[in-house]
C-alpha cells in the first residue's frame, strides 16, 4: 500500500519552504502527498502538483500577519493561539481523518502550533514528524508546556473530548511524544534539542532547489539589501531605522519586504526600490550586506551565499538567533536598545570590510551547500516505513536512529564528551533502552 504523507503547514512562508521542498521530492519519488496549510500558500503546493486544503481564507491569514508582532511578547502570546490556533483545530482534526482513510499515513507537522496534527495521530494511532525550523523552540520549552497547560488548558481539554481523548496531564510529554524532532539547521549553529524525544539537525533548507554558486567578484555590487523576511515581524521601526542608518553612511540600498509593510509606511518617500519576497534569495546573492530582522530563514541563506549579516533582532527566537550568527563570527547582531544611528553605522563599515567574516563565511557556506537535508529526512521517513513493515524489534529503528544522532553528535564533541556519551549509550543498549 502506498504511503500518503500529509504535511502541515502552518505560518509564513519561511515555515512552509521545508515543506515545500520536502514535499515534491517526496511526489517525485512516487509517494501520496497532500497539503494542508494558510490559504495564501496553498500555490505554492499547486505548483508543484500537491494537492492542498485551506485551513483558513486568504482574509483570516491577512488579519493573522498584521497581529504576529503578538507572538514576540509572553503577555500576548495565547492571544494568536485563541484567536487564530485553536479556531481551527477540529477542522484540522477532522481533515486529516478524512485524508487518513483507507490508506496508511503518516503525518509531518511543522512544530508550532501543531495541536492538531499531534491530537490526530494520538487519535488515529499514526506516525507523527515534527519539523523545527528554529533553535528557540527547544529552548524555550518550558514557556510554551506552561501556556498549554495553564491558559490553554481548558480549550484544548475541550476539542480533546471531541474525539473522546482523556484530559492531558503532563503536557511536556505529550508534546515529545513524536517519532523524532527534525530540526532544519546545522548542529555547529547550534546543537538545541528536545529534553525528552530524538532530535535529528537535518541542516538549512533553502527556498530553491539548485546548487549555489558563491558569487566571485564580477559579480558583486557595493549594495547593501533589507529585509524583515517572508514575515511582518519586521515592523516601521526596523525598515526606518536601517534605511536611516545606510543613508547616514552613504551605502546604496535595496529593500525587500512583505507588501502589508510598505504600505503600511512611506518607505518609498526615502527614495528606495522596493521589491516582494519573492526575490529575496536572488536579491541576497548579490548584495554585500543584509541587513534583517533574525529569522532563521534569512540567517541560512545569507550563511549559504557567504554574505555578512547585520542583525537588529527584537522579540521572539530572533535576539537568540543574531547571538549564534554573532558568536560564528558570520554578522553583528544588536538588540532593540543598541538600534542607534551611530552604531549601525559603525556595524555596517565594519562588516563591508572585514576579512574575517568573509573567511568564516567561506567554510560555513561550503558546508551549507554540500549538505542535502532534504535527502536525508527522506531516509529517515523511508527508513521508519522499513522498520514498520519488517520483522525487527520496535526499538531497532530507533537504535539507527540514535546511532545517525549520535554521529551528528561526535562532530562537535570533545574527545572526553565523546567517551562519557559512548559509554552512555553502551549502557542503554545493554539495558534494553535506545534513547539518549
């Protein structure tokens, strides 16, 4: 029987491009593929031949990108899942049951806000992935276990007798339980894991399936580009105060933003092109500089195509994401309280003409671009459909698995933190356990 994989995905278009990507190499390969995610990326999927479901209207998706700034504040955080999350979680549920039927599924979720996907393969006893597309997710779990479990609690009590399932008692393990946490960056960016499941560092996935060429020097301009990414929590503030900072040091710009930003503010009275985000990736590659907002999506292109970042991160994973590039030598990240006109300026010059980070930028970026992460969620998939269907052990899925972490593991491991987890593992293994 075939297998019919249903992806999730829910967010902006930075959350769905693994998706994307993950999804027609998976329908190239022969496999049952559908969609359910915003109706505004719904053709995205029909382009590439995937049947997708609207879980939302393209008016209900443009309510929810003008309040994502809520998402950056602890205080109003359950307000996007009230108003936007948990309206449509039964719809969800009852989707994915009608696409489940008479076929074997499995489910790949993108991690947040993925209620629905988990309580349907809770209730349909299915295979269940869990794409993480930034290391903040990880660690700031607790944050999130305590808003489930306090002011979300009762509604999700709620839909979960819907489907006649018991009340959750502890809600850090019922998130974990998933087959394994895909995490789409590299463990050198950084090695953030789930507490209590396997996690598996896949590497960047980048918006466009094809090999990138580093740009030599015929072909770089002496232009810097901005950009809040495939989303609006960039707001006013951002794009004023880096469009204020390139013309304070004489810079040429370009901007790139999402349309709702643009209109919302004169950004053309400065006297900028102005371009959709639909450009972003080629527009990045010849620019000398980005300047952004710290989204994980900006962050490995930039890193792919060895251009220097400025990051002016406020709110959400973004600050913890500028520190990593920051720490990696790849950029300069300041926070919202450093946004001054000096500084920025200062950054700016620094950053055009540093060898160093255009060194370091050269080795990640090889790294980047010799990877192939989509490739290797697919042995993953396809290696649980060959434990699933053969006479092994439960657990010895698992056990490769554990063995492919660990090897992501080692690379980065001291010579003693290598012994003392080796050591670990032999004692799971002779205890009958697999996971680390």
């Amino acid at each position: 029987m075939t297998i019919k994989y249903i992806l999730t995905a829910i967010g902006s278009y930075g959350n769905i491009v693994p998706f994307l990507r993950l999804g027609c190499e998976l329908h190239s390969k022969g496999y049952n593929v559908v969609a359910i995610t915003n109706a505004s990326h719904c053709k995205h999927f029909d382009k590439l031949n995937i049947v997708s479901y609207p879980i939302d209207t393209e008016i209900e998706y443009e309510n929810y990108l003008s309040r994502v700034d809520e998402l950056n504040h602890p205080r109003t955080i359950a307000n996007i899942y009230r108003d936007f999350y948990l309206p449509m979680v039964s719809e969800e549920i009852n989707l994915i049951i009608r696409l489940s039927e008479k076929c074997q599924s499995v489910i790949i979720m993108n991690d947040a806000p993925g209620i629905s996907a988990r309580i349907a393969a809770e209730y349909l006893n299915l295979p269940i992935f869990s794409i993480v597309t930034y290391p903040n997710h990880f660690t700031a779990f607790s944050y999130l276990e305590m808003l489930l479990s306090s002011q979300l609690h009762s509604a999700i009590t709620g839909i979960r007798q819907e489907f006649n399932l018991p009340e959750i008692g502890d809600y850090g393990l019922w998130w974990h339980k998933v087959n394994c946490f895909i995490a789409t960056w590299p463990n050198w960016f950084s090695q953030a894991h789930a507490a209590m499941s396997i996690t598996y560092h896949v590497g960047f996935i980048l918006p466009e399936n094809r090999s990138i060429a580093l740009k030599n020097d015929s072909e770089v301009k002496n232009e810097i580009l901005i950009t809040g990414g495939s989303a609006t929590f960039a707001g006013k503030h951002f794009f004023e105060t880096a469009i204020r900072a390139c013309l304070t040091a004489r810079k040429h710009f370009k901007v790139i933003a999402k349309k709702q930003i643009w209109e919302s503010f004169p950004i053309k009275e400065f006297g900028c092109h102005i371009s959709e985000v639909d450009s972003l990736f080629n527009n990045i590659a010849r620019s000398s500089l980005v300047i952004h907002h710290g989204g994980m999506g900006t962050i490995g292109q930039c890193i792919a195509q060895a251009i220097p970042q400025l990051i002016l991160a406020d709110g959400g994973d973004r600050p913890q994401n500028g520190k990593i590039v920051q720490d990696l030598k790849l950029g300069i990240a300041l926070d919202k309280s450093d946004w001054l006109q000096d500084r920025i300026s200062s950054a700016i010059d620094k950053l055009m003409d540093s060898r160093e980070i255009t060194k370091e930028h050269e080795f990640y970026a090889s790294d980047v671009i010799s990877n192939d992460p989509i490739s290797r969620i697919i042995e993953l998939l396809e290696s649980h459909h060959v434990r699933a269907h053969s006479n092994q052990a439960p657990s010895s899925y698992e056990d490769n698995f554990d063995q492919l972490l660990m090897l992501d593991r080692l690379r980065t491991l001291t010579p003693t933190q290598r012994k003392i987890l080796l050591s670990k593992y032999k004692l799971r293994l002779h205890n009958g356990l697999s996971k680390l």
